[in-house]
C-alpha cells in the first residue's frame, strides 16, 4: 500500500496549549473529505498529519506520538470504535475526539458533530489540548 500520509504545519488561534506546536493526526476514509478538512484546520497553528485509513492510522502511530487523534466521520463505525483502544494502547496520554460518533466510550476522551462549523470543531480540539503535550515525552 502506498504511504498517502501529509503531513501540514498550520496556526492556532487559541495558542493556550503550553507549546507552540501540537501534534494532531486526522483520519478520514474519504480523501476528498479529508483534504477539505485538513484545508480548514491548518489554519488553526498545529502540526497536522492525515491518514486516509484504518491502517493508515496504524502506521502512524507506530512511528510517531500525538498529542490527538481525531477520526472523521467518514471512516467507518467499527474503525470509530476500535481505533480508540489502538490509539491509547500505541500513546496512553493521546486524546481522541471521534467526529459523528453516537455513543462516547471510555477511550474516547470528545466527541464532535461533524455537521458543525468548523470554528466549533477547532473549539473543541483547543479544548482537549489544554494538557500537557504527549509528543514531546
């Protein structure tokens, strides 16, 4: 499988997270879905990596730590569901936010309607990040 991780630097606008840069990685299954996204979060200041897959995902985790993993709402309900647990396994301190999730599980520390403005998704994600950073352990 070709490697299709991106990886964007971008600006935040709320800057209250002790470190300059953050550490995110974005799922999506929809390339097209991911990129819009992507678009409109690297504007927020953080370090951004995308994975377009489950195992995607996987492969970046096993190179690298985040301070969060968010999961879009096109990857599939059982991905939803258990890349959490792969997530906190990889990077115990990671924070999840599930996007379109229907039910909030113990591994999942947000979740977000996708159907919302992207300003109150980025809301969310300065939110989470008001901890310490787990890229940087």
């Amino acid at each position: 499988m070709p490697e299709a991780t991106r990886q964007f630097a971008f600006h935040s606008p709320k800057q209250s997270v002790s470190r300059s840069t953050v550490k995110i990685l974005y799922a999506e299954s929809d390339e097209n879905t991911l990129a819009g996204q992507a678009a409109e979060m690297k504007k927020a200041g953080h370090h951004l990596t995308t994975a377009v897959n489950r195992y995607e995902v996987q492969a970046a985790l096993a190179r690298d730590a985040f301070d969060l993993v968010i999961l879009g709402a096109t990857l599939s309900k059982d991905d939803r569901h258990h890349l959490p647990y792969m997530v906190k396994k990889a990077h115990a301190g990671t924070k999840v936010l599930v996007m379109h999730a229907g039910t909030h599980h113990h591994e999942v520390d947000a979740v977000v309607d996708s159907n919302l403005s992207m300003h109150r998704i980025l809301e969310k994600i300065a939110g989470l990040l008001q901890t310490d950073a787990v890229s940087t352990r």
